[in-house]
C-alpha cells in the first residue's frame, strides 16, 4: 500500500473507530443506564476492536494486492529501512563536494539511486529484482563514497593520497555502471509491458476501417 493511501487508510479506521466506540458510550450510558466509568470502558474497549480489526482486514487485503507473504512483506519493509538510512549517508557525502563538475555526476547517480527505492517502495515485490543493488551495490558506493568526500577534504595532498582519491572514484564509476544496470533490470518488465501495448494499439488502428 503506498503511503498516502496507508495514511487515508489509517485516518478512516480511526474515523470509523472513535464513531464505533460513541455509538457503544451512548448506548450504554443513555440506553441501558450503565454507569458513565463503565460505559466509557467499554466504549475504549470496543473502539480498540473495530480499530485492530480494520488494521487486520486492511493489512490482509494490501499483502493480498502486492502478492506477498506477511513474512516476505516485513523482510522487504526492514530492508527498505535500512535502504532509507544508507541513501540519507550517500546524499550527505556526495553534497560535500564543492566541484561543480563531480556535483552534477553525483546528483545524477542519487537521482537513480532514489528511482531504484523509489520503485520498490511502490511495488515492494519488485525488491527481489533489486536485492544486489540493496545487499551489495548500495553498501559499496555509500562506503566508498564517504571515503572519497573524507579523503578529498584533506589539505595535504601527497601522492599516495592523489593515488587512492583516483582508485576510489574508478571504483564509484564502476559502481555507477551496476546502478545503472540495477535501474534497467526493474524497468525491464515496464519496457516490454510498454512494447505489448504500442503492438496492440497499431494492430487496433490497423484492424480499424479508415473514414473516408
């Protein structure tokens, strides 16, 4: 479930739930001359039922949609977690750069690095067609992205500090490569869905008797 559709989702249980748990207040109170403590027990009480039980039923039905386990839902949910944090440390080193050049080659490698999450995020069951990217491309470039931005503010630049500031960003490229490849692998299935329409649409207009 997206976001904003989980937060509407939340708000109408609460809705439907505090209007649950009046409607058990008033009866109980007014209609069956139960004491006011009590009354409002139950009415907690029975708020907390609807309110569970709608968050059961909603969970049920947004694992049932996506096609996944409870079990598979949280591993990919944790992992997304973990994900979020990492992306926040690659933002903050590659902003330290003050070269506008190795800015703009940052902000373009970020801005596929949140593509990738981003399209997950939104279909988790596709995580499982980026898991290198989150196991293992993700870790190394925050790693040694975080080791360029540290080396690069060193006032000193001797030769072996030159020498490991040029291995490193050969090795950011290398990784730009597999994000770039972690990137076309999720959009695959998008592309093909995209060609079987643009097929049927011409097979449609050529099926279609031209008006004269």
């Amino acid at each position: 479930m997206k976001p904003i559709l989980s937060i509407m989702y939340t708000v109408l249980s609460l809705g439907i739930a505090s209007l649950s748990g009046f409607s058990i207040w008033a009866v109980s109170w007014i209609g069956m001359d139960i004491s006011y403590l009590l009354s409002s027990v139950y009415a907690l009480a029975g708020a907390a039922v609807v309110f569970t039980g709608l968050k059961v039923v909603g969970r049920h039905k947004m694992l049932k949609n996506i096609g996944m386990s409870g079990r598979e839902y949280k591993f990919v949910k944790e992992n997304l977690i973990e994900g979020k944090e990492k992306i926040k440390r690659l933002q903050k080193s590659m902003f330290s750069f003050k070269d506008l050049l190795a800015s703009k080659q940052n902000y373009e490698v970020l801005r596929k690095v949140k593509r990738i999450d981003s399209l997950v995020r939104n279909e988790p069951k596709r995580f499982y067609q980026a898991e290198s990217f989150y196991f293992y491309h993700l870790n190394s470039l925050v790693e040694l992205t975080e080791k360029h931005a540290f080396l690069n503010k060193q006032p000193h630049r001797t030769v072996d500090l030159v020498i490991s500031l040029n291995e490193t960003r050969d090795a950011i490229k290398l990784l730009e490569k597999q994000i770039d490849s972690d990137l076309g692998i999720l959009l695959e299935g998008d592309i093909q869905t995209l060609h079987m329409e643009l097929d049927m649409a011409k097979q449609t207009l050529n099926k279609k008797p031209l008006i004269k």
